[in-house]
C-alpha cells in the first residue's frame, strides 16, 4: 500500500539556520502530496501542497517541490526562525474520499 | 479554519468503560475524518464519513466505532477503552469546494487507565 517516510528527529537548529526534512512517498500513480505543521498544542493546519510531478509548493518561506523520480517531497527554508519551532508532517492523499496518509513528523526546535 | 470543536477536551477514564468523543463542525462539509496521533506514528486514521449515515473503516478501526446522524457532528466510541487506545485524537474536514486540504480540530487528550 502507499507510505510516507520522513527523517527522524529531533532537528535542532540555530536561528537563520537553512532547514531540510526529507520525506520520500510509495504510492501508486502521482497522488497530491502536502506538508502540515503542527505547533504546540493545536492541531495540524495545512503548510503547503503539490498536486503534480514537478510542482512546487510555497507559504511563510517554506517549499517543497514534489519530484517523481526520486518520489520525495522535502521541505525546505531558507532562514528558520524560533516561531517555526513545531512538528512537520508530510502526507499524501490515498486514494478516493480524500484520505490522508501521514508519515511520523520530524520535530524541529530553533533556539535563538 | 473550518469550525471544528472537539469535545471533551481532555478525558481519563479506566480500562472497559465505554468513551464517546464529539466532533462538530458549523461549515456543512460532507467529509469528516477521525485520526489519533502517537509518537512514531504520525496521524493513523480510524473512521472517515462521506455523507449523514455514510461511514467506513480507516486503518485502525479495531475497538473503534463512528455515527453520523446529522452533517455537523460525527461521534467517536470505544466500546470498551484499553490502555493502548490512550492517544491525542484529531477530527478533520474536508470543504465541499475541493482543494484537498483537511481543516483539523484542536484534539482530544484521552489518557486509559
């Protein structure tokens, strides 16, 4: 069945700190694939998305470009700041009724 | 934001009592989703809903059961609450309009003693 494989955490960084988490997809076809960010807390809300092969998906200096040849979707920026302390999860969508799979979240910590 | 309320916020209960767990959401969405969160497992889905009456199983849904009689609210039960149901739970939606994004509520803490 599809999966979601993301690097294990936790990831510590200093503040402007460049930031990668891997996540690598099995899936069946090209299914959406998304980013959520959870803060402390709260639930997860929705950070980015990609619908095809070679989109690229943006918000709050966050990207991930979904490649189908190597069938990832890191997520990536430029200059963490400590606010961006949180979970990150990559999932993608399983088949019909918009189903989700997640995979575990890599946790990220920003110190000043 | 999708108006999602989950309730009760947090619960702890004992071992072989049953435990329903409320989701409401204001916004009319057709699909309704429940998931529980454990470490180094992300976000597992349970049960999800397409329509008042119309449910079906998630990945793991032993132990588990949904109703949906009305749009707005979708119920969680555990027949019979064991230990390794203890886990934060999370109901999303999805707008009727498309785009594939999934609004989350804020979680239920449930702790089974």
């Amino acid at each position: 069945g599809n999966s979601v494989t993301q690097m294990e955490g936790p990831v510590t960084l200093s503040e402007e700190a460049f930031l990668t988490i891997n996540c690598t997809y099995t899936a069946t076809g090209y299914p959406s694939l998304f980013w959520y960010v959870q803060y402390p807390g709260e639930g997860l809300q929705l950070l980015l998305k990609a619908t095809k092969a070679d989109d690229k998906g943006s918000n709050k200096g966050f990207e991930a470009t979904y490649r189908k040849e190597t069938t990832s979707f890191h997520l990536e920026k430029g200059s963490v700041q400590v606010s961006d302390s949180a979970v990150y999860f990559c999932a993608l969508k399983d088949g019909g009724y918009n189903k989700l799979i997640f995979g575990a979240g890599t946790r990220l910590a920003v110190h000043p | 934001d999708a108006g999602i309320t989950q309730s009760p916020r947090h619960k702890v209960t004992e071992t072989g009592t049953p435990v329903t767990l409320r989701c409401h959401q204001t916004e009319n969405h057709r699909y309704m989703y429940w998931y529980r969160q454990d470490p180094g497992h992300g976000l597992r889905l349970i049960h999800y809903s397409y329509g008042v009456k119309d449910t079906d199983k998630g990945e793991v849904s032993d132990g588990y059961s949904v109703s949906r009689s009305k749009t707005e609210d979708f119920l969680l039960t555990l027949e019979s609450a064991t230990s390794s149901q203890t886990s934060v739970y999370f109901c999303a939606t999805i707008p009727d309009r498309g785009g594939n994004e999934q609004f989350f509520g804020p979680g239920t803490r449930l702790t089974v003693l």
